[in-house]
C-alpha cells in the first residue's frame, strides 16, 4: 500500500463530492448533508487548506495507490487541535494507519500538548479511542448535535506510535 499525504486542492472536486455524499459516510458525520456539488467541494478544500497558513496545520487528502481514499488531519476547534478522518467505505480498514501518521505528526513535529477527537452521542466509544489513551473531556455542541470529546496528551503517546509504526512500516509517506 503506498500512502501519500496532499492538499485537499490537490484532489479532483469531483471525487471529494463522492465522498461528502457518499451515503455511509453520512451516516457516520451527522453534520454533513447530501449537497455537496463541484463547486462547493472546491471551495470547501480552499477553506480546509487555508487552515495550514492560519493555523499552521489543518487536513490533508488522503491518497492511496493512487486513488482518493479521504481526508483528515488536525482542524483547529476552539483552543483545540482536533482529529479529523473520513475516509471512503472502501478504505475503512486503512484508518489506524493514517491515524498514526497524524497523533505522530502532532507530537513528534508540531510539538502539541495534546490533541481531541469528539465523536457524536450516536457512535459509540471504538478501539481507537481507548488503545491510543484518549481520556473522557466533556461535551459540546455544534449546530445543536451533542458530541463527546476526548483528549489525547503528547506523554501519553512517549514511543508507542512510532515504535508500532516501524515494526509494520508497508507503507511510504510523502507530504
């Protein structure tokens, strides 16, 4: 499997409006809606790329032998850098491996104290969450959906990741 990391202007409007309307998607991101055109994609990326000049991170594509397989990355919520990822049906299985690349990339190179994930009150609590040591950190509220959040401080990772990654390392990461 050969992964790369790119912007989100990198990939064609058209595969990003597949996926944000894709129906299995939906179902997993309770504030997306089925609208998605071309249009609305590519000024969507825009937006989403425009978060590394502000923020100095933000998310990427992802991109696996060479097909679009999602987006994700750290967006900035608040004081917050939170975890993002959503990935296609077809690429569901590729998540841990996309997820080690970025709890790395926001320990290990952008030096983060600590980093969140909020999953809706309809998901339950995965694998994910308690093998990486995310802890319960309260709730909010976004466009009246209650999600749960969680954070994952930077010694609580101390070699894990890497140490895991390059023992199963099948993959090259480009930026």
């Amino acid at each position: 499997m050969h992964l790369e990391f790119k912007r989100l202007t990198q990939i064609k409007p058209a595969d990003i409006t597949a996926l944000n309307n894709h129906p299995k998607v939906l179902q997993q991101m309770p504030l997306g809606s089925p609208d998605f055109d071309d249009e609305k994609s590519r000024s969507w990326a825009e937006e989403k790329d425009a978060q590394w000049e502000i923020n100095g991170y933000g998310p990427w594509a992802f991109v696996i032998d060479d097909i679009f397989a999602g987006w994700g990355g750290l967006q900035k919520e608040g004081d917050d850098a939170d975890l993002a990822l959503v990935l296609h049906p077809d690429f569901w299985g590729t998540g841990k491996i996309i997820c080690d690349e970025i709890i790395r990339h926001a320990f290990d190179e952008i030096h983060l104290t600590s980093i969140t994930i909020l999953l809706p009150l309809s998901r339950k609590v995965s694998r994910f969450i308690t093998r990486y040591g995310f802890q319960p950190d309260g709730s909010v509220n976004y466009d009246g959906v209650d999600f749960r959040r969680y954070r994952l401080f930077s010694d609580h990772t101390d070699g894990h990741i890497m140490a895991e990654r390059s023992e199963r390392e099948v993959f090259e990461t480009r930026r």
